[in-house]
C-alpha cells in the first residue's frame, strides 16, 4: 500500500515542480484557467439571459391576456350599445306628430316575474308622480305609467290595470269608450253607447280626454262587438307591441 503511494507522491511533487518553475507549463495552467473561468462566466451569463427572457416574455404573454379579455369586454359592450341603438331607433320612431310633450324613457325591469305587462321605468326628466302619463312605442299606444312606490311604473295594455280613453272611429261618427287590457294582443273598449253602430274593422284611437294622451294616437282595430246592458263592448287588436318595451315615448297632452 505505501509502495503505491510513493509514486503518486512524487508525481504530485514533479507536476507542481513543473507549474512553479517552468514557465511554458505555468502558462499554460494559466491560459487554460482563464480559458475555463471564461467558459464559465459566459455560461452564467447566458443562464441569467435566458431566465430573464423568459420573466419578460412570461410578462408580456400576461399582459397580451389581460389587454385580450380587456377587448373582449369592450366588444361585448359595443355589442350591446349597438342592439340598445337599434332597440332605440325602432321603438322611438313616430308615424306622425302629436301635440303633446314626449319624452323618451327606458325600461328598467318587471315589476314582478311572470307579469311581462308591468315594468319600472328609469326616471325621466319630467317625471312627476302625481301625472299618469301614455305610453307610446312605434307610433301606437300600448300603455300607461302611474306611480307605484315613489317609483314610475309602466302598465301595458294587455294587463287589466291599464285603463284609457279612446273613440272608435266610424266615419261620420266617433264612439267613445274606455279601452282595458285583456292580453298582450287585445284590449277591451267598455261603455260604448249602446245605439253607435260600431262594427268590425273600424279603428280606435285615444282621444285625449282623460289628460293621458294626446288625441289621435292609434290603439287598434276592432275584432267583434258584444251587446251589454245598456252599452256595447268591443274587443280590439292591438296595433303596438307590449311584449319588447325596451325603450318608450312617454307623453302627456
């Protein structure tokens, strides 16, 4: 065992001997322990590089997501402000001019689910709760807004709480009456005097004396008549829809 350790003894003597006294070999040491301290300084560099590529590019991939569900929310909402204007243009468009002040309103939601003839209305401008106001879509009647917990409440003119004057016009003559909700479709025009010959397919308009709507605004068409006691009925299609009231005139005479 010493015997082997002798000349590993003596090698390490020659090689160091070599280092410190020859200096071709010291130069050598030297050039390669640069060359290796080199080497692995340029190794760390590069590590440190590409970890702070990836950080980077690790940022930049979350902040391309984040500006993308950004854009994704915007689109969505350009998507709705352009259904709200289309909504707009079409349930505010008026056949004719009325004499009377309108205002447009918006329709906040049901008053109670699974009644779609009453809804609450955004406040407008002109809102006063002591007024019933008319409520006009496309150019038809189809409602009226009363107040309801401090609150504008919009009643449809398929639901029986809606009440308003009209006339039934016959040519020569005007039936009055007073026209009820019945459904989304059909109202129902009470006390019509008894001897006005009222007949299917004459139209009925408000006529303004009950300081809801103005005159003249059309409601419907009449679908069959009914004698009562001492006064006729007659059942109407309703020309307005009561189903897609996003957006109303609201008017008062």
């Amino acid at each position: 065992m010493t015997n082997r350790k002798i000349p590993l003894f003596l090698i390490v003597l020659a090689v160091a001997g070599l280092i410190l006294y020859s200096p071709t070999v010291r130069s050598f040491f030297s050039a390669f322990s640069q060359t290796l301290q080199s080497a692995v300084l340029h190794t760390k560099k590069a590590i440190e590089t590409g970890i702070e590529r990836h950080i980077e590019q690790a940022e930049t991939i979350d902040r391309l997501h984040a500006r993308n569900r950004e854009l994704e929310r915007q689109m969505i909402r350009c998507k709705s402000d352009a259904a709200n204007f289309r909504a707009i243009a079409s349930a505010l468009r008026l056949s004719k001019d009325f004499n009377a002040t309108l205002e447009a309103a918006h329709a906040r939601g049901y008053a109670r689910l699974g009644n779609f003839q009453q809804l609450w209305l955004d406040d407008f401008e002109s809102y006063n709760p002591l007024v019933n106001y008319g409520v006009i879509r496309d150019g038809f009647a189809i409602g009226i807004v009363v107040e309801k917990r401090r609150q504008p409440l919009m009643i449809l003119a398929g639901d029986k709480e809606c009440n308003f004057a009209v006339y039934i016009n016959m040519g020569d003559e005007r039936a009055p009456g007073i026209a009820t909700g019945l459904d989304a479709r059909h109202m129902v025009v009470k006390y019509i005097p008894e001897w006005m010959s009222v007949r299917r397919g004459h139209e009925v308009f408000t006529s303004g004396l009950d300081h809801i709507f103005p005159a003249g605004v059309p409601v419907g068409r009449v679908l069959s008549v009914k004698k009562m006691q001492g006064f006729k009925n007659a059942k109407i299609q309703l020309y307005g829809d009561t189903l897609h009231p996003e957006f109303v005139w609201v008017s008062k005479p």
